[in-house]
C-alpha cells in the first residue's frame, strides 16, 4: 500500500513484450534503491490493450470502521478490509485532513486488511475519521468517529476513591 514516500513509473506504449519482471533503480549522491515489480496486462487485441476482457473492480470494503470511545493514553486502531483490482491505495483522513504516517499515526497493512492506528490518544485526536479506498476503477469511503475521554486521575485524599474503580483508598496511619 502507498505512503507519502510513494512515486509512480508511467509505462506508455505499453507491448506485450514488456509483460514480466521490471527492476526500477533509484540513486543520488546518498545511494541508491530499487524495486522489482510485474507488469501484467489486462488483455491484448491486435496490439492495443483492451481493458474490457478483464475488466477492473472498483474498491469494495469487506468490513468497515466502527467507532471507538477510549481514554487518553489508550491505543484506538480502526480497520477495514477492502477488494478491489488494481489493489486499492488507502488513504485516511481525520475531519477531512489527510493524514500522514507519524509517530503518532501509524498505517498497517496487512493483505487486505488495512488499518489506522492511534498511538497514545489525546483529547484532541477526537473527531471523524474516514478511510478511502481507490484505484484506477473507483473510490469508495467509510467513516467513523473517534471518542478520547480525559483521565481524571484521583489521589483519593479528598473524596476516598481510589484513582481507578471506585474503591476506598488506603489511608497511612498509626
């Protein structure tokens, strides 16, 4: 799946002679890196690629997001399974801002199962979250809302309750 690190290679004039194995060679001064990758067809007719004899899916999702009510410091994770061919790039986005992977956003991805990761949540990462699928045949979207309740921890001095469930606190004494 993409990342903000993603490029893409345009192949024109594509020939069923180019079908197979392609490695791409990246470098600079600092090094270099490469990819290998297929390059398959759709179909061919006479020399033309015709999408039609195996057509594309638009992207479908599998399972969606559900929303999610954590507290602060937790680590909420939202998931989708999503279909679709060409595989699908994924993007997410909270209240409508795209979002990058982060130390505080992670994205995992996992055959088709592709998931958004909260890491220690904040108040502020509160609100509507959408993930959007798509690729050459369509797009599609699904959305959730992320709940983060403060901890309000209590030293039980005052009140006699302990920080977590409800207990007495344990009072020092002769």
């Amino acid at each position: 799946m993409p990342d903000d690190d993603q490029q893409t290679l345009k192949l024109l004039k594509v020939k069923s002679a180019d079908i197979g194995e392609m490695v791409f060679v990246a470098s600079n001064k600092y090094g270099s890196d490469n990819c290998t990758f297929d390059v398959e067809m759709a179909g061919v007719r006479g020399g033309l690629i015709c999408p039609s004899i195996q057509p594309y899916t638009p992207p479908t999702f599998e399972t969606i997001m559900e929303d999610l009510d954590v507290c602060a410091g937790e680590t909420p994770r939202f998931a989708v399974v999503v279909e679709g061919k060409p595989i699908p790039d994924i993007l997410w986005f909270k209240n409508d801002v795209l979002l990058s992977e982060s130390s505080h956003y992670t994205f995992v991805y996992d055959d088709n199962e592709c998931s958004l990761v909260v890491l220690n949540a904040r108040p502020e990462d509160s609100g509507v979250y959408t993930c959007t699928a798509r690729n050459l045949a369509g797009s599609v979207s699904c959305k959730a809302e992320l709940t983060i309740h403060e901890v309000h921890l209590n030293t039980g001095e005052e009140e006699g309750v302990g920080p977590e469930r409800d207990e007495p606190a344990l009072q020092a004494g002769p």
